[in-house]
C-alpha cells in the first residue's frame, strides 16, 4: 500500500513540475493598425483628412 502511495505522490510531483515547465502565453499586440491611405474620390467629397490626433498623455 505504501508503494501505491509513493507512485502517487512521484506522479503528483511529475505533474506538477510540468505544469511550471511549460512556456507563458504569448502577450497580444496591442499597437494600432495602421492608418488606411486616403484615396482621391474621398479627398475631393471630404477635403485633406485631419491631422493624426496627439499623442496619448
């Protein structure tokens, strides 16, 4: 009965070390997309687009 209990706590352990083993989840690109380019049917209904808003803070 004792082995039985060995075998599980080694499993336990296994386990565990290969749970902390693995790689970190990939972080998400959280730069914008770039901007679309303006085409010449929306400059002559629109104008020149504004200027890029300023940067944050």
């Amino acid at each position: 009965m004792t082995s039985v209990v060995r075998v599980a706590c080694a499993a336990l352990v296994a386990a565990s070390l290969a749970a902390c083993a693995s790689a970190p989840a990939a972080q998400p690109d959280l730069t914008p997309p770039p901007r679309r380019p303006v085409d010449a049917k929306t400059q002559l209904e629109y104008g020149n687009p504004p200027p890029p808003p300023p940067g944050r803070y």
